[in-house]
C-alpha cells in the first residue's frame, strides 16, 4: 500500500477518513523567518510603520490563518483548534548579507483524531506575509524562509522533533 492516504483507488485526490482514529491530545509548533533590511525591524520596534502595530497584526493574522487551514489546505479536515499561540524573536544583529530577521513560532492544539502540523505551518506562513504585507512600502527586498515543522506530539506516530532524528519518537 502506498505511503499517500490522500488518493482513492482511482488514484484520484481524496479527503482521509479519519473517523476510526482515536481524539488524542495534538500538539504542534513550527517555525519561520522573515528577513529584513536593519531600518525596516527598526521601524517595527520603534512603532513607525505606518500601518500600524505590526507584530501585534501579524499575531492576530497567524491566528485566524490557523482557524482558516482547511479553507487553504485542500485535504485538511476542519478541526476545533483548542488553542493557538504565537511568538516573534527579533534577531537585531545582522547576518553576512547584512539582513536582520524575525524568527516566527507557532504552536497549535487539540483533541481529535488528527494533527495540527498544518495550522501551525499556516499560523507561521500568514504571520510572515502580514509582516511582508505591513513593511513592503519601506523594504521591499524582504524574503520569508524556511517554514518547518518543529515538533509535533499525539496520535498513533507519537512524537517528533525536528533535528532529534528523522524519525519519530515513540
């Protein structure tokens, strides 16, 4: 049997019906990055962009982001989101290319038959292009890299931690 449960017999795409699964507890954080010029995170810090607070935006951005997955993610199933938190590390000092960045974490729960790696991935992609979005008119050279899943826990494959190994945990 084929390792991808998203296609029928047919080979034709379909949703996995998960409703033989056991609800387990789910969590899962993944991570991101947006790089900017050292005046543009400056500006965010300081409070003069004027779109207004962008860290404030983009957390609420990366959490209705997280609600809305299946509405973006084709074969993700609705689920009821217990809770999702959001967090921003700015990096000030500037790397070899001379770009600061802001490190973005999300962390996604529930309780159901299946994960929420996605919500999470989701949560971090739109918090990045809200922050893209409210920055563009000062820097517009700014690039959103390497959205990963960092770790996730429940369910019948256990738990796994990016960098731990490259299999899950039991």
């Amino acid at each position: 049997m084929s390792e991808l449960t998203h296609f029928n017999e047919s080979g034709r795409a379909r949703m996995v019906d998960v409703s033989a699964k056991s609800s387990t507890e789910r969590v899962a954080t993944a991570q991101g990055y947006i790089r900017l010029q050292p005046h543009t995170l400056a500006k965010i810090q300081q409070g003069k962009i004027a779109k207004g607070d962008v860290l404030a935006v983009a957390q609420v951005a990366g959490i209705m982001g997280a609600k809305r997955t299946p509405d973006l993610i084709p074969m993700c199933h609705p689920i009821l989101l217990a809770g999702v938190d959001i967090g921003f590390q700015e990096n000030v000092h500037p790397d070899s290319q001379g770009l600061c960045s802001i490190t973005i974490t999300a962390t996604a729960k529930t309780t159901g038959p299946t994960g929420v790696e996605m919500e999470a991935m989701t949560a971090v992609s739109v918090a990045a292009l809200t922050i893209y979005d409210m920055c563009k008119a000062v820097d517009k050279d700014m690039s959103i890299t390497d959205v990963s899943l960092m770790a996730k826990s429940g369910g019948k494959s256990g738990t796994y931690i990016r960098g731990e190994s490259d299999k899950f945990v039991t």
